[in-house]
C-alpha cells in the first residue's frame, strides 16, 4: 500500500520524490482536516482585523505552511524533507508574528525561530549520518535498505529525540511551546499545536521506520521521556492562568502520550511481539489524529471566547456559558475528549496505549515490566489531572460569573464581536469528527493499526484486533446504557414532578453582607491544592499577605508557576553565553584587514593541508 | 617570460610607496599579461585569443588605472600608502610566498596540459600576492588594488585551463564588475582615507541582552 511519484529536480542530492505509505497518511489525514477546519474559522476569526493588517501576506503564509506540512510527511528525499522542513518552520513563524506590533509577539516568534534551528542542526546532523552509512544515498527507502551499527543506530536516535523533539515538544526542549502558542493568532495555535508539533512526531516514527533494528534502551528512553512530559505538561498546565497558555501545556501533555505509545511499540519490535508494537504504535498515531482534532478545537474555543471578551485571562472570565451557547457546548466536547473520557476519541487512543502498557507488562523481559508500570501509573495520573485541569477551565470561563470586576454579562453579551458562522461551523466539523471516533471506533482503530503493522514491519493474526475492539464497544455501550438511564430518570422525575419551574433562590453567602463575583473560585485557587503539592518541581510562588484579625485592612494575594526547564536550564546558560560574547567582542581586533589575514592563513592552511 | 613578469610587478607592487606608482605597475602587469594568450597559442592563433588579449589590455591595462587616478584626484586623498608592516618584510614575506605557491603548484593534479610549466606556479603567486596586498595596507584604494592583483593571478590560471574550463573566464569578467562598483562605491561615498574600524558591538549585545 504505498504511492511514489518521483520527478526530476535540479538540486544536488534532491529528487522530488513524494511517497503515500500508511504512516504519512495517517499524518496526512489530521493535516488535511485541521488546515480545512482552521482555515474556515480564520474567515470568521480575522475579520475585525480587515483593511488594518495584510490579509494577503497571512493567506500566503498560511497556504505555504499548508504546502509545507504535506511535503514533510510525503517526501522521500532528505534534501526535500530538509527543504519542506525549514520552508514550514518560516511559515509557522511569519503566522505567529501576525500580531507583529506587540512586543511579546515578536519575542514568542523569535524564540520560536531559535529554537527550531537548533533542532534542525541535530537533523543535518542525523540525516548526513544516515546518508554516510548508506553510501550516499539521501532516498529514504534506499537508507532505509541498508544496516546500521547499535552505536550509530543509537547516535541517530539521540540525534533524532533531540531534533525532532524540540519541534514536538518533549519536556526540557519544549520553552518555546508556552511562548509560542498564545502569540499567535488562535486559528493558528491550533495548527502549530494540532500539526506543526506533530511533525516532529513524524520525524520520529520516520526514523524509526528506517532503523530496523534500535538498541533496546531506545524504547525505555521514549517511555521516560513520555512519562516526564505527560506529568510535568499537565501539572504545568494546572498552574496558569492563561487560557492559550494552559492549552499549550497540554500539548506537551499529549505529546506525551504519544511518546508513551511510540515507547511501547518500539520495545515491541524490539522484544519481536508482533502484536505489542502494532497495538503501541497505533496507539500513538490514533492520539496524533485526535489530538490534532480536540486540541484544535479548544484552541479554536479559547479563540472565540478571547475575540468576545478581549482576555485570555482566566481570572477575569466567566459565565460565558449564557453569551455563547454554541462555543461553550462545542468547547465542553473538546474538554471531555482531552479528559480521555468514554464516547469522545481521547478514550480511544489513550485506552488502546493503556492495552499496550498492560500488555507489555505480560509479554515484556523484567526491566520492560517496570518501565510499563511506569506508564500506566503516569498515564492514569495524567487523565485525572487533566480531568481537574478541565473542571477548572470550563468552570471558571463558562460558568458562574464575570470574575473581572467593571464588567457584567450584559457588556459582553452587547459587544459586537460575535463568533460568526465559519467560526461555529469550523468547531462543529471538528466536535463531530471526535464524537464520530469516539462512538465509532472501528473505522479508525482499523486504519491505524494497518500503520502500526507498518511502523513495526511484522503483522499479527486478524482476529487478535478484535482483544481492542471487543472491549472498547463494551465500553461504549455500557456508557450509553448508563447515560439512557439517567435520561429515563430525569423524564421520570418531569412526569412524577410536572413541568414546574425551578425556584430560584440566593446562594446561601456565609453571613457576608455584599454578595459580589470575586467570591467564586478562581482558576488559581481551585487549582491551588494540586499546584502545591507539586510546588517544588512547579517553581510555584505565592506573594501576598495574610488576612489577619477581626477587621482586616486591605489585602492582596499573586501567585504564579515559573517552567523549572526556563529557569533553571535555558536562562542561566543564555545568560552565560551573552557574557561570553561580550568578553570576545571586547578582545576583538578592530582591524577589517586581520579578518582578511585570517582567510588568508585559513586559505594557505588548506591549500598545505590538501596537497601535502 | 611574460608570466615571470607579472609576478616581478606584483612584487614591486608591495613595495611601491606612492599610490599613483602603485596604479601604473599595476597598468603595466595587466599589459603584459595581455601578451600571454599570444605566446600561449603562438603556433595557432584564433579569434577568441586575440579578443582576450585586446580586451584585457584595453580593459586592465588602460580603463581601470584610468578610472583609478580619477578616483584618488576626485576624493582628494593623500598619495601614501600606508602599511602596516614594512616594505622589506612585506617583499619578503611574497617572496616566501612565491616559493610556497611554486611547491604547492608541482604536487597539483589538472585536469588538463598546460602550455608552461611556469603558468601554474605564476598564477597562484599572483593570487597570493594581491591578497597580501589586501592584507597588510589599509587604505580602500590598495584593497581595490589588492583585489586587482588577485585577479590577474585567476586569469592566468583561467588562461591555463582556457580549453577545458571556459566558465572560468566568464567569472573573471563577473569580478571586474565588481570591481568597477567598489570603485565606484569608493568615489560616492568619498573613502578617502581607510574603511572604518569595524564597530563594537556592545550596543547590540545589551539590546540582544534586553530582549531575553
């Protein structure tokens, strides 16, 4: 089942050649998707910015991100990767500067730019590599023909983590996700966040599928590096403030995830159980498409709610659910399909890794079953967190009342902005698609199977897919039974009760005097007990006073999470290299003509070297 | 004979002290290294020699010195040259250069004969010595000066492998284009002296410094 098209190209090293294997259509199915969704909101979304901004520029950008992302996971060449790679790294980023005249804008773009251009260099690296050991050849099926050493496998792999996980964004690579993903307008976070970053998850699976034969410790590496990710995202996530924000930890959540099926499918391969490494592998590329699916459409949620109100605050929103009935019901699907619960897609794919962790568990050598322990006991803490993290978000925007004080409902509701049809619809095409997954598995579940078979290079017995489908229809029917039955109850209850209003009453306010919407729980508060616990890894800070004695004066409370890889890890060594530059450019020599006398030496060096 | 000669004026080059002197042994390398295509093919000469060979003299040896002594009256500079290591010791250190490229040049492979034996080692001398040039005066004219010289010593080489490589020559003609602009740049911007010392780049980094 693959397609190649190959033309003739003028670049050294390059033919165009594009191939359609079931991995890159799996890739290809959520890029189509999401570029179509996002596309048709970003109709509605950038209108407010027309004849102020240059429409045109963005269109151009974003059809070449579009161009870009299919070439990446269809081109069969390096240079062509190579060349689609960084053409889509430019057009990611001229897309997250749209909003150009805000400072913090360009500083998330530039980041941005920094930060895939170290990870490209570990690519040239890897790919000249890989190139080398297969005589020169840049085709992918041609290197992929050819046998690698366990000591070069394994360099290429740490290559290929560390290249392709900056773009996915594993845990101590992933700063410029945070920055990045809230800068940008929301129809673009939610390609960055559904596609861009799957890209990396791309490379990865890419070159797993050309290594044949990895060491063994490559797929404990993935399991840690998912598990670390998966916690330390989520955990992140709790903590912010931010709408965009929250949901850009998220992804590094998913990618979790993902690297937790991808770590379970390798060691199958690895440990020759046919059936392991397909169940790992189709797991973490059914959570590629999902994801895509239900992070893109939150983000395209968040989009709606910053357009009408103008923040992305979570401390100052609330009760949106009475303004935007469509955007709160289509905002609750995408939540409850992160959350990985039964009838969205979240619980397809996170259920068939947890089938793979428990079978490993089963099928793998001692340290396998560790490792397997490992990933289920922090694949389960990452759905309850996530769970919490949800509650929090759509309690606080949604629900209850307007938390910023100076603005009531009836202000937003009388705003202008509203979320235009191409925006609704947009949403609704994606919420469908993960209803669609989640009720009917089958289709899906099938399609990336085929693509794990491919990924781990061995089939298993037909009838071993039905171990998955078997107890995911289970499930589902379960569920819905239970959800008719409280249908039944609540129709009971009309019929036994009549339809009579219900009473409306004040809540019951603690003796307090002034009742006012700064009483409800914020998004930091309700997320408080959670976020200290984990305050040490978190960097979390809390500043303010206490409110003492019976009349207390006025008080004030902030808190906040700082990324410990930030912090700890990026900032001081940025620091250390600024310092540095400054100690060589003060030693410099002024002279333009010592530079030339450098070539010049250089020049002569090489001209000995070369002939001696 | 003549590739000798091409050689012995460059060296005079460096140790010419006026910048008007410097221009016209200039003017009379670019003249004899006009007679080379001639000597090169004397047996059968065709049109394309011929053309060279006027057109570098033309072009070398008369436009550009012309259009050189131009620029120094039209900025007004002073006739000096100013190095930065001496005369002596720059002749010397070409001459050190001039035996180095003659015992690189007898371990090169070519792709083809060559007409002398001489033209190899004679061009690489060249090259090396217009880009000591570059190197140890400061002012814009000798760096224009310097880049010249460097560029007689490529057409000697293109010369040499003038049959099995003509792509060479057109890039020659690419470098007197560029040439002719940093002269150019020289007059409009009146450099009348040296280029500027590179700046710091303190500014930059505090800003850079800023941003992060």
């Amino acid at each position: 089942m693959q397609k190649i098209i190959s033309l003739p190209w003028q670049v050294p090293f390059g033919t165009f050649a594009l191939k359609l294997d079931p991995l890159s259509l799996v890739f290809l199915f959520a890029i189509v998707i999401l570029v179509v969704c996002s596309g048709l909101y970003g109709i509605g979304y950038l209108r407010p910015y027309k004849g102020k901004k240059g429409m045109g520029w963005h269109l151009f950008f974003y059809i070449l991100l579009a161009v870009s992302l299919i070439l990446v996971v269809t081109a069969n060449n390096v240079i062509l990767f190579l060349g689609a790679w960084e053409l889509m790294a430019i057009a990611n980023y001229f897309l997250i500067i749209f909003n150009n005249d805000q400072h913090e804008v360009r500083r998330a773009g530039f980041l941005y730019l920094m930060a895939t251009h170290c990870g490209t260099f570990c690519l040239f690296l890897m790919f000249f590599l890989m190139a080398n050991n297969a005589a020169g050849s840049m085709n992918f099926d041609v290197i992929a023909a050819t046998n690698f050493s366990p000591i070069m496998a394994g360099i290429i792999f740490v290559l290929a983590l560390l290249g392709f996980g900056v773009k996915a964004g594993f845990c101590p690579m992933h700063i410029w996700l945070p920055h990045a993903h809230p800068a940008a307008p929301s129809h673009v976070s939610a390609l960055m966040s559904g596609l861009a970053i799957k890209t990396g998850i791309y490379g990865i699976c890419r070159v797993i599928w050309i290594m044949k034969i990895l060491p063994d410790w490559c797929g404990y590496v993935l399991l840690i590096i998912g598990a670390s990710s998966g916690l330390l995202g989520v955990l992140y996530a709790l903590g912010q403030h931010e709408l965009k924000k929250l949901l850009a930890y998220h992804s590094i959540e998913n990618i979790g995830i993902i690297a937790l099926g991808l770590g379970v499918g390798l060691l199958g391969r690895t440990y020759n159980q046919p059936f392991l490494s397909a169940v790992g592998f189709a797991g973490a590329l059914l959570h590629v498409i999902n994801h895509a699916l239900f992070k893109g459409l939150l983000f395209l949620g968040a989009g709606s709610v910053i357009q009408k109100t103008h923040t992305g605050n979570m401390d100052h929103l609330g009760g949106l659910a009475k303004v935007m009935p469509y955007t709160s019901a289509l905002f609750l699907v995408g939540a409850l399909s992160i959350c990985g619960l039964p009838l969205f897609n979240g619980f397809i794919s996170e259920f068939i890794i947890f089938m793979g962790l428990f079978n490993g568990l089963f099928n793998l050598p001692q340290q396998g079953i560790f490792f397997c322990g490992l990933g289920i006991v922090s694949l389960a803490v990452m759905g309850a967190l996530a769970l919490a993290c949800f509650t929090k978000v759509y309690g606080t925007v949604f629900l209850g009342e307007v938390r910023a004080e100076n603005v009531n409902i009836e202000d937003i509701r009388g705003r202008k902005e509203s979320t235009s049809k191409w925006m609704i619809v947009a949403m609704m095409s994606l919420a469908g698609l993960c209803l669609w997954i989640g009720l009917a598995p089958h289709t899906m579940v099938n399609f990336t199977l085929v693509s794990g078979q491919y990924l781990s290079g061995k089939s298993f017995a037909v009838n071993e897919a039905e171990k998955l489908l078997i107890p995911l229809a289970t499930i589902i029917s379960v569920v819905l039974f239970l959800i008719v039955v409280f249908l039944g109850l609540i129709v009971l209850r009309r019929l036994v009760k009549g339809n009579a209003a219900p009473l409306i009453r004040e809540t019951w306010s603690c003796g307090f005097e002034q009742f006012s919407p700064r009483f409800q729980y914020t998004s930091a508060s309700f997320a408080r007990s959670i976020v200290e616990f984990a305050k040490n890894i978190l960097l979390f800070n809390r500043q303010g006073n206490k409110i003492m004695g019976a009349f207390p004066a006025a008080g004030n409370m902030s808190s906040a999470v700082k990324d410990a890889a930030e912090e700890i890890m990026v900032r001081p060594f940025y620091i250390r290299l600024i310092r540095l530059s400054r100690k060589i450019d003060e030693n410099r020599n002024k002279y333009t003509q010592m530079y030339l006398m450098y070539i010049f030496l250089f020049l002569i060096f090489l001209l000995v070297w070369k002939i001696r | 004979m003549s590739c000798i000669l091409v050689v012995f004026f460059a060296l005079m080059i460096l140790a010419a002290y006026r910048l008007s002197g410097m221009i016209q042994i200039f003017a009379i390398q670019s003249f004899v290294l006009g007679f080379v295509p001639f000597f090169m093919h004397a047996d059968h000469l065709g049109l394309r020699d011929v053309a060279l060979a006027v057109g570098t003299m033309i072009l070398k040896g008369a436009l550009v010195p012309y259009i050189l002594f131009w620029a120094i009256r039209h900025v007004s500079m002073r006739s000096e040259v100013k190095p930065l290591i001496g005369f002596g010791m720059s002749v010397i250190c070409g001459a050190v250069l001039i035996a180095g490229a003659f015992w690189v040049s007898s371990s090169l492979k070519l792709p083809g004969k060559v007409a002398s034996d001489l033209l190899i080692p004679c061009s690489l001398s060249t090259v090396l010595l217009g880009f000591l040039l570059m190197v140890i005066r400061t002012k814009a004219v000798t760096q224009v000066l310097g880049y010249l010289v460097m560029e007689n010593g490529i057409f000697l080489f293109a010369l040499s492998l003038f049959d099995v490589m003509p792509i060479l020559i057109e890039m020659g003609i690419l470098l007197d284009i560029f040439v002719a602009v940093f002269i150019m740049a020289i007059v409009v911007n009146h450099i009348n002296e040296e280029f500027e010392k590179t700046q710091g780049l303190d500014k930059r980094w505090a800003k850079m410094g800023e941003s992060l």
